[in-house]
C-alpha cells in the first residue's frame, strides 16, 4: 500500500515537475497564460518555468513571415485599370500586443489582407499606371508599406516588405490598348502617307512651274531670234528688189507658186493669159 502510494505521489511530482519547465528555441518567441490572462512575455531561448496545471503558454515565430495577397483590381489616377498580384513580409514584435488583438497568425492575415489592400487601392490611386511601372514603384512600396505600418503597429506586428510581382492589364483593357495603338499607328501612317503625297505634289508643282518658265524663255528667245531673221530677210529682199527689181518679182511669184500648190496635189485651172503665169507666158522671164 505504502509502496502504491510513493509510486503514485512521483509520478504526480514527476507530471507536476515536466509541466513546470518548458522550452523556447532561437526562432520562437511567447506568452505565459494563466487561465487564458497574459502573465510574462518570454523573448529568450532556453528552458522557462511556469506553474504547472495553472499556466500554459503560446508561441509564436520570431523570424519574418510572408503572406500573399490575392490579385486585386485597381485603378491609377490616369484611369487604368491594373491586376495587381502582391505580397507582404512580416514580423511579430510584441507578443502580448499582438495575443491581445488578433492572438493567431491567420487572424492577423485577414487584418493584413484588408489594411494592405486598402493601402495599395489608396496609393496606387494616386500615380499613373507607367509610373508604377517604372522605377518610381519602389518608392510606391515604400510608402504602401508605411501606410500599412501604422495601422500594423496595432497589432504587435511590423511590416517589413510589401512587394508587387505583377502588375497586368486586365483582359479587355489589353484588347482596347491594343486597338487604341493600332489605331494610333494607322493614323500616324496616314499621315505620313499625306505628308509625301504633299510633298510630291509640290516638287511636281515646283518641276511644272520651272518646265513652264524654262519653255516660255525658250518660245520668247525663238521668237526674238525668228524676228531678227524676218527682219534680215526684209532686209536683203529690199536689197535684192533695189538692185535686180524683176528678178525679185519672179522670186515672189516662185514663193506663190510654191505656197498655191504646195506638195498635196492641189489642181488648178487657169486661164493661159492670167497674170499668174506672166512669167511662164514670158519665155525671157520679163514682164
């Protein structure tokens, strides 16, 4: 009986003395509860103390933890609409904040859900869809990332990153940018077309107006030079009339001749007296 007893009373002792002791490693950080109440923060690796049956404890993980955020629809400033896929790293920092608020790691990923979509919807509002692409999204980040932060800081939690993987258009909004550029190039080809065409037009214009200029002056230096050959002509005839009078005249009858039955086969008839043939009438060629 005396032996049952012992036996009974070490094991409860042996009980009462392993639940006295528990152990915290180098990534882990905790609470110490007593009937649910938050009694001690425990931050320090190693083996801890708490009254057995009465107290119990609650871990949590002191290295960074991610979460992904599902892809959200937002818009910038410049009215583009985005799918943003993002993701946000944390850290507790106050454990007994942190138990007080939202006492699970899930439950704090709910609260960062809301908060850092709230934040990223208010931010990105604010910049146009090619500065979030540019290099201005780090500091659109940074300033995600602070704005989530004070309302983290509720929670015994920090933020420490708030990334965005990527950033696409949604489906039809790549359609309608797509038509708006090729839209956009045709406009641009047709105007070059435009361009060209005028430009063609007005070295046509330009060659025309030269081919113009350059056959006037030609028609002008033509007829100065068929002038002066006229009026050298004039001259020589009334030279030739002064000094041999009927030989001029036979000379003007000849042309006449010449003009009258040309090379056609004109016909006609004359009568044998008539004075257009004076001078085939007269076999001395004389009047």
């Amino acid at each position: 009986m005396n032996k049952t007893l012992t036996f009974t009373i070490l094991i409860i002792l042996g009980f009462i003395g392993i639940n006295a002791f528990f152990t915290m490693n180098e990534k882990q950080q905790g609470l110490v509860l007593q009937f649910g109440e938050p009694k001690r923060v425990v931050k320090d690796s190693g083996l801890h103390l708490k009254i057995p049956l009465i107290q119990n404890t609650v871990k949590y993980d002191k290295r960074i933890l991610e979460y992904d955020l599902p892809i959200e629809e937002v818009i910038a400033v410049d009215k583009k609409r985005m799918l943003i896929d993002s993701f946000t790293r944390f850290k507790i920092i106050d454990p007994l904040e942190f138990y007080k608020t939202v006492g699970t790691e899930s439950n704090v990923r709910n609260r960062l859900n809301s908060n850092v979509i709230s934040s990223l919807r208010r931010v990105v509002g604010r910049v146009t869809l090619e500065e979030l692409l540019s290099e201005e999204r780090n500091k659109i980040m940074e300033n995600i990332k602070n704005e989530v932060n004070s309302e983290a800081s509720r929670f015994g939690i920090e933020i420490v990153d708030v990334r965005i993987r990527r950033a696409d258009l949604p489906e039809a909004n790549s359609q309608a940018i797509y038509e708006r550029m090729k839209s956009e190039r045709v406009r641009e080809a047709k105007e070059f077309r435009a361009k060209g065409a005028e430009t063609a037009q007005k070295i046509r214009a330009e060659a025309d107006k030269e081919k113009t200029v350059i056959l006037a002056e030609a028609t002008k230096k033509s007829e100065i030079l068929r002038g002066e050959g006229e009026s050298n002509a004039v001259d020589i005839y009334a030279d030739a009339f002064e000094q041999d009078p009927d030989f001029y005249s036979f000379y003007r009858s000849m042309q006449a001749y010449g003009k009258v039955l040309g090379e056609d086969g004109t016909t006609m008839i004359l009568s044998p007296d008539s004075e257009f043939l004076e001078f085939f009438n007269n076999s001395k060629g004389s009047r």
